[in-house]
C-alpha cells in the first residue's frame, strides 16, 4: 500500500496522491479517436474542476450528487470532484443504446425517490428526458449538464476540506446494475474504504511498478473499486477504456498491455471466454503480454474451463496460467474479499456431482470419476474479514459442507441509504447475509451458486422479477404467469436468460409474434437478450404454496422435460 496506513479519510489521500506524486502518470483515456494521459496533478486540477462547478450549482459537503455520464475520464474527475468538496458521489448507471429511454427515466425516478440527491449531472442529450422525469416529485433534484475540461486549484480544496466530515461517514455510494438494486445504494465511509485498500492491495501485491488495464463500468462493484478507486489510492497507475470500445474491438485491451505495460486488470467470468473466442491469432502478432503479472476473474461465478481456455489461447504471445487469480465478495464488503495466493493457478476441487447437489457435501473424488464436477476456488479470507457457512437454522458447517455464507469485519458498508429497514434484514447476528451457497476445504471458499434467484450474464446482475414485470405487459401473455431464470452456457461461461410465459393462443403464427414482442421488449426495457423464449399453454408453469412463482422448480421441470425428449430422440 503505497497511501500510508494512518490516513482515515479520502481527502488525506487525495493530499499525498497531489503532495507527492504531482507530476506520475496517474490515468491514460484511450477512446476509438485518442488518447490522453493525465499526471495527479492534472488529474486532480480537473476533479477541482468539477468541485468549483458543483459550488456553484449549490451543492453542499455531505449531499449526494448523482453522476449520470457516458464512460469517460470526466466520470473519474467528476467524482473526484465531489469528493474533494466533501459530497457524497454515487455513479449511476448509464443509458444503452438497447434500453427503452422511457423505462430508463422511471428506473433512475425509483432511485431519486429513495436516496433524494441533490443534483444530477448528466450528458446533454438525456438531460431533457431526466428533467421530465421529476415534474411531479414534491423536491425534485437540479440537473443540469457540467462542462469537461475545466480545471480548478485541487490544494485550496483540500486546504479547506470541513473538518466535521469524520472517518466514519458516508464517503461515497454505489448502486446495483439492476433495476431492483436501485432501490438499495450501498454507503461506503472513509475509514472502510482505505481499510479494505490497505488490505486488498497487501493481497495483490500491488505497488507504483504496476499498471492496471481496464474496461469495467464504474457504476459496478468491481470497476468501481477494483479498477478505479483501489489502484488510484494504493498509487497505480491506471489505463481505461470504455466497455463499448471492448466489446467492439476486444483486441484494445491486449493492445493496451502491450503498449504500456499492463500488469493488473480483473474480468468477470465471461469476459475470458469472449476474449479467447473472439480475438484471432492474426490479431496477436508482434503483441508481447509477458508483463501481465494478474488477471483476477471475479463478479460471476467462475469456471475453471474458461481460465484454461484463456491461459491457453494467450499463452503463445507471454500469459502465464500463474497470472490467473480469482476472488469474491459483495459489495456490501465494499469488493472482493477473499484471493487466491499469488502466482499460483486457482486450486480446481473435484467432487461427487450427485452428493453435493442431493446431500450438499463436497465430496472429493478423482478428476476422472464418472460423477465428477469442478469448482475453482475462490481463494482465502484477506486480512480484517471474518467468514463461516451455516444452515438454514444459522448452524456453523464443518468443512466440505454447503450452505450460506455469512461475512464480518472491518470493511463492511456502512449500511443502504435512507434504507434502515433493508439494513436490518441484512445481518444474521452481526453476520451479512451474502445470499452465496458455498463451501470452505482446507481453508480455502468455493462458492456453488446463489441462494436467491440473481441471474449473473455476463458480470451483470439481472433481476428475474423485473424481467418478468415486463413478460406480464406483453400482450398475449396470461398476467401472473411468466417466470425467467438463469442456466449455465458452457461455451460462453457465463448464465443464458430462459423465460417461461403460458399464453392464451394456440395459432402458431400469433405464437411467433409473441415471442418476438417478448424478446424487443426485454431489450429496450430491460437491456437483455432471451436466449430462449418458451411459450406454454395455461396450466403449465408451478407456483409456490404462497402463490408466488416457483423459478427454480420450473427450471427443475423444463430440463426434466427436454431430458424426457431427448430420450425419446
């Protein structure tokens, strides 16, 4: 940890980052036209920047200001910026070219009727749809679009920082990518935030030598913290680029490592399966990545297939299968919290398929039994943070045993804003309820799946329940009676959408025309895509005692069902 261990607050950090390393190359912005580089102290003037704009807009120290920006450095500085004036920045997800913009508008509505903020900045374009969107609200919120570029004196802020803002304040919030999720944003303070930087950086051995490379979105956990506000603090430089821009042209961010000497980056689960897919061998040519030390694979459930698919197809041009790591946690443990070692490849656990999924034991067994099944590990607990699986009754399980994992210590969220109610429900006798399924052998996590019902494609978190808010509007589709889960694609690594939906037609041609509507409508209201859209008659789907929608029993019984016709094939 390059910060030394004493700072409690951002604005002490912020001081050494300025103080001490004004002229160090602190962030590069590669976009598909340019390219910029910005030291500590450009950076920090561009943050005063946007600290003299939210001045004079009205905002306050301790009100929340909600960036709503297109991937970009001016998110990096606009949320420095409130931060160095002693806000409270909470970057939001932004507008896709897929989601429905009067959707988006009552997504981002939902928000602002729970956490109040003050102000909303935004791109010029949505500012219009945003306004509309609070007419009616007894306070709304001010938006309005702030201009990039403008660069401020970053030492007279810090100078004159309040003094009543303590370590143990919200410094900053984030909010879930699903639409549920808005409905809780997750507080981070001072002190936990450079607590779980001191430590997590001790785990990854980070230092000023390193460089990290990175896609991620910053209204995520992940690219929030792992990408952005740890590498910034522990001192590492760091090289991004917008998602969009990987998507299109994955091949940047090897491009990226080679050019400045990448070191560090992370990636969910599926992104080593499109990297490996997609990037051809002509497209490597002349790249070198020897200098690529960690690639931590987190935020979806990991695949031990897809890290040797990955370690395999880049090592030709320098990866080394030692460079793959992996980690979990929440964020409400501000991010991962437990790592593999260094340097070693995720330790693979095989165990007996049908007594880990009827009797929930992890048995071990050779890798080539006819019952056998993978898991990575997720690594050890890092330093401060405590760990235990329990069973339904809150039981501590031996080793080997699955069931939920429970978490404390010293780096947990400050609590949901303006949500007491959902923060009490949280805790397990001073434990957080993760909501993971999972096991610990020989002091090493291995997590199974999700006790609730999350859908992770991709690294994003879907919600069954909105997607099926939005199958009960399609017309032809029996309201109340359309239930979507998740099922793991191999190939991809990553989870496919599946949804269910008892219709009242029996004509094929009306059939096809709902599904088609299904599958425009989860896209622009949901930003997904159905991988399968199965149409059933009336009767069909299973419902809970309480009447509720039994997801995991009808995934149960359409795979039952394609089994039974597979058989007769």
């Amino acid at each position: 940890m390059n910060t030394p261990p004493t700072y409690s607050r951002l604005i002490d950090a912020a001081h050494y980052l300025l103080s001490k390393r004004t002229h160090d190359r602190a962030l590069v912005a590669i976009t598909t036209d340019s390219t910029q580089t910005f030291t500590y102290g450009e950076y920090f003037a561009r943050a005063a920047g946007y600290a003299d704009t939210f001045r004079e807009l009205g905002l306050k120290p301790g009100e929340l200001v909600v960036l709503i920006q297109q991937p970009s450095a001016d998110v990096m500085f606009a949320f420095w910026g409130a931060l160095l004036m002693g806000a409270v920045p909470a970057i939001f997800p932004f507008l896709t070219e897929k989601l429905d913009l009067e959707y988006y508008a009552r997504m981002v509505q939902k928000l602002v009727n729970i956490s109040r903020p003050r102000l909303i900045t935004t791109y010029p374009d949505l500012e219009p749809t945003l306004k509309g969107a609070f007419v009616d609200l007894p306070e709304p919120p001010m938006v309005t679009v702030t201009q990039p570029g403008r660069v401020g004196d970053a030492d007279a802020w810090i100078a004159a920082y309040p003094d009543h803002i303590t370590p143990d304040q919200v410094a900053f919030l984030q909010h879930s990518s699903g639409t549920t999720g808005l409905q809780k944003g997750i507080t981070f303070s001072h002190q936990a935030t450079l607590r779980y930087v001191e430590s997590a950086s001790s785990a990854l051995g980070l230092s000023e030598a390193d460089t990290y490379i990175t896609w991620l979105p910053l209204y995520h956990d992940m690219g929030l913290i792992g990408t952005f506000m740890m590498p910034f603090l522990a001192g590492v430089g760091i090289v991004t680029m917008s998602p969009f821009q990987w998507v299109r042209d994955p091949k940047v961010m090897l491009r990226a490592f080679h050019s400045y000497g990448g070191t560090v980056t992370w990636m969910p689960n599926f992104a080593l399966n499109f990297m490996a897919q997609r990037i051809n061998p002509d497209d490597l040519e002349g790249l070198d990545l020897s200098s690529w030390r960690l690639l931590v694979n987190a935020s979806e459930p990991v695949r031990a297939e897809s890290n040797h698919l990955f370690s395999t197809h880049f090592a030709p041009y320098g990866f080394k299968a030692e460079s793959l790591g992996v980690a979990w946690g929440t964020a409400e443990t501000i991010m991962a919290i437990t790592y593999t070692p260094l340097g070693q490849p995720p330790t693979i656990d095989w165990v007996d398929r049908k007594r880990i999924s009827e009797e929930r034991i992890a048995l071990p067994v050779p890798e080539n039994a006819p019952e056998s099944m993978a898991y990575a590990s997720c690594g050890r607990l890092i330093r401060g943070m405590e760990l235990k699986i329990v069973d339904e009754e809150g039981r501590e399980l031996p080793e080997r045993r699955v069931g939920n994992v429970l978490v404390r210590g010293e780096y947990m969220f400050s609590g949901y804003y303006h949500r007491p109610d959902l923060t009490e429900n949280a805790f397990q006798e001073g434990w957080f309820k993760t909501g993971d399924l999972g096991y610990v052998a020989e002091g090493e996590l291995y997590i199974c799946g999700r006790k609730k019902d999350l859908i992770i494609v991709g690294g994003k978190n879907v919600y069954p329940q909105d997607l099926e808010d939005v199958l009960n509007t399609v017309p032809g589709v029996k309201a109340g009676r359309a239930v979507a889960f998740g099922m793991l694609n191999e190939a991809l690594g990553t989870e496919d959408i599946y949804v269910i939906c008892e219709v009242t037609t029996p004509d094929p041609d009306e059939r096809r025309k709902i599904e088609r509507e299904i599958r425009q409508r989860l896209t622009r209201q949901a930003d997904v895509t159905a991988h399968r859209v199965i149409l059933k008659d009336l009767g069909w789907l299973v419902k809970s005692t309480s009447g509720k929608m039994a997801r995991s029993a009808n995934r149960d019984k359409y795979i039952q069902e394609l089994q039974a016709q597979t058989a007769k094939a």
